[in-house]
C-alpha cells in the first residue's frame, strides 16, 4: 500500500516540476529557443501537478492569452482536488 507521505511527496515534486517548466518554457520563448511542449504542461497538470503549473503561469505571464490554458490548467487542478475529496470520503 502506499503511504500518504509518498503521495504528499509525489505532489510536491510534480507541482514543483509544474512550476519550473512554466519558468523554463517562458524564458525559452523570450529567447526564441526550442519550446516545452504544450502536452508536457498538460501532461504534468494531469499528473497532479496542477497547481504549480497554474501558478507558474500567472507568475510569469505565460499563456495566459491561451484559452485551454487559462480555462484547462484549474479545471483540470479542480477536478483532481473533487475527485481525491470524493475517494477519501467513502
């Protein structure tokens, strides 16, 4: 079984992660340097690094002109917080 301090650990290094790809990716595009993918950021979002990749957005002020992003990134963030809510409470 795995423990819950192996999950808290996981989220911490997946938003983290979020978070510095975010950084990462804007100061590539201000140099105009080979991007991080967009399905990354997703992909890292979904795998619960949601709310370090939502921050790391509006701290830096990157695609936030993007409407998947603006609107994706904390719905999917929302979702995964409902869902783990829902399974720790049956």
């Amino acid at each position: 079984m795995i423990s819950y301090n192996k999950i808290i650990v996981y989220i911490i290094i997946l938003n983290i992660l979020g978070y510095l790809i975010m950084y990462i990716d804007k100061r590539r595009a201000k140099k105009q340097q080979w991007r991080i993918s967009e399905q990354t950021i997703f992909l890292i979002t979904f795998l619960g690094g949601g709310i370090g990749t939502t921050l790391g957005m509006y701290t830096f002020r990157h695609k936030t002109k993007k409407i998947k992003f603006i609107i994706g990134l904390p719905l999917i963030t929302i979702i995964e917080i409902v869902v783990i809510i829902y399974i720790n409470v049956i």
